[in-house]
C-alpha cells in the first residue's frame, strides 16, 4: 500500500510539476500573432493591418512570413532582373529592396498589364499582393495589376512617372 501512494503522489507531483513548467513558459516566451493572409476569414482592412506605421508592418509580415492582401511599397530599387515567365500567363519577374529591408520578387503580370521597361538600379512605387513561394518560402509581390473582374483591390506599379496598372 506504501509503494502504490508514494508511486501515485511521484506521478501527481510530475505532473503538477510539467504542468507549471508549461505555464511558465507560455508566460515568459512571447506570443506571435497570427498571420494576416488573404486566406484568414474576416481579415482586417488594410488600414487596419497596416495601422499608422506601415513600414513597420511590413517588416514584421516579412519577418514571420505573414501574407498581405494589400500593400504598396514606396520607393522599392531594382537590384536583380529576371527571365519572364512565359508559361500560361506570361509574367516578368524581378528582385526589389525595399526601404524598410528585405527584397521581395515582383511577379508582374504582362498579359493583363504592360511590362515595365525596368534597369537595375531603378526606383519604383509598387502595389500588390504579398505572399510567398513554396519552395523556398520566399517573398512574392504579384496582382501588380487591376483586377479584370473588378472583385479586388488592384494593384500597380509606378515608374519614372507613369503607372502600369
């Protein structure tokens, strides 16, 4: 009968014992935010995501992988150009970096909008859909365009003045 309590009251004190452990972690680690993607029902509107410093979130959404529906990013230096991609609807591809650190690919759309006749080095105002690859998890800025069924928000693409949208 000895064992059977002492064996039960080991098992009660290990639990209790994980149990506070677990707690003291949750308290002390800090939590993140659930990501805001185009996929969450109910996302906030844009202004609210991107609240009164949207360089700060855009930081964050690239720093924990975070998808957003709407973004533009003022100011974005071409620093890699890529091949188009001419597979089902063609898109010319680039790499910017953006003011607030980081690069993110730009996956324009040039069967719904015209291509941007871009050089490295150049700057460019940009808005889109932010997301990422799946391969590599990388950034990906694309919806560059308006939306031909008019159902979104449309994006654009400002360069030496004129807007390819």
């Amino acid at each position: 009968m000895l064992y059977f309590l002492s064996h039960r009251t080991g098992k009660l004190l290990g639990t209790a014992l994980v149990a506070g452990i677990s707690a003291l972690i949750g308290w002390w680690v800090p939590r993140s935010t659930p990501p805001v993607t185009s996929h969450n029902a109910g996302a906030p509107a844009l202004q609210e995501v991107l609240g009164a410093n949207p360089s700060a979130t855009l930081r964050a959404a690239l720093r924990n992988h975070q998808e957003l529906e709407h973004v533009e990013i003022p100011g974005a230096r071409v620093v890699k150009l890529l091949r188009t991609d001419n597979h089902g609807s063609r898109h010319q591809r680039w790499v910017v970096k953006i003011p607030s650190g980081g690069e993110i690919t730009v996956v324009h759309n040039i069967d719904l909008a015209e291509a941007v006749p871009l050089s490295l080095g150049d700057t460019v105002d940009l808005a889109g859909e932010l997301v990422y690859g799946a391969r590599h998890h990388d950034p990906i800025l694309h919806w560059t365009h308006s939306d031909p069924r008019g159902k979104r928000k449309g994006g654009f693409i400002v360069h030496q003045g004129k807007r390819y949208d």
